[in-house]
C-alpha cells in the first residue's frame, strides 16, 4: 500500500540522518582526539572513506606551518572477519617492516592503541586507483597496466625479502628463523 511505502521510505531517512549525524559527531571528536598528536598542525578535515568491512579509514588534511599534509588514520572496526586477524599494531608493525625492506607502502606514521576507545595508526596518504576494475578497464590507465606485471613482480620479490625478527606474531613467523 502507498501509506506503508511512505512510512517505509521515512524510516530509511530517519536512518540515513542519524549515520550522518554519527559520522559528523565521530569526525569531530576523531579531529580533537588527533590533535595532540600534531602539536605544530591543525587537523583540517577528516573524512571516512567507502570500504572497509572491518576497519575504519580516515583521510585526514593537516595545515602544519610548512604546508598541506595529507595522512590516513586506519581505526579498528566494532570485531574481527575472522579468529586469525591481525590487530592493528600487527598491521602497523607488518607495515612498518614491509617498508624498511623497500616494498613500496605508505609510510606508518604513529600506533594508537586508544583513539575514541578503539586501536588505530595513522599512516602517509598516496593517492591512486585501488579499484582493481577501474585498473583493467580505464583508458586512461593504459600505460599503468603495461607496466603493472614487472612492478608486482618486483614488489613480490621485496615482500619476500622481509625480515620476520620482530613478527613472530604471524602465523608461520617463527617456522622461517
């Protein structure tokens, strides 16, 4: 009935207002939370990207005396997909060692094990396509795409090279020493 689709159609706006609304408070006291950590900054915006089943990603804007900063801050969602994942220190310092091996990785910046109550690191921003659809299809991609196979491959190699000492942590970690 038409009465039953409008009200239908109201409570789907009364939903949407109140994530918006949540998402607006969050951005707010994620902004306030992150200050101290950028003493010489003020953090501009904080944006929650689309994606991430279990984790939160935030594009931050900093504005430090020297120019415009662009980070990421990865926060720990409500629980874990599955019993093996890793926390976000894991992630954090898999990242970490991933990077001092040369693997091309955004640069970690800072661990926080309590933002707004739950565990999160902040993380150099890089821009690019990450929608692999996107990577095969757009025509604007060509010249990335015929290059893609030997940077995988080199990047491979690299991740093959990281030294475990420190990640005994990952599965398997202590099986290579």
């Amino acid at each position: 009935p038409p009465h039953a689709e409008t009200r239908r159609r109201e409570a789907r706006d009364r939903r949407m207002n109140a994530e918006v609304f949540k998402v607006a408070s969050l951005e707010s006291r994620l902004r306030e939370a992150l200050q101290p950590h950028f003493p010489d900054a003020r953090v501009m915006t904080a944006q929650l990207l689309a994606g991430g089943a279990s984790k939160e990603t935030w594009a931050l804007t900093l504005e430090p005396i020297a120019g415009v900063q662009e980070l990421i801050v990865r926060r720990a969602g409500g629980g874990a997909m599955y019993s093996e994942q890793l926390t976000l220190e894991g992630e954090f310092r898999v990242i970490q060692a991933a990077r001092a091996a040369g693997v091309t990785v955004a640069q970690p910046l800072e661990y926080l094990p309590d933002l707004l109550g739950r565990e999160a690191f902040i993380s150099q921003r890089l821009h690019g396509e990450t929608i692999g659809r996107r990577v095969v299809s757009r025509p604007e991609l060509h010249s990335a795409r015929a290059a893609l196979p030997m940077q995988m491959a080199r990047q491979l190699a690299l991740v093959h090279s990281v030294a475990l000492e420190g990640l005994e942590f990952l599965p398997g970690a202590r099986l290579g020493s």
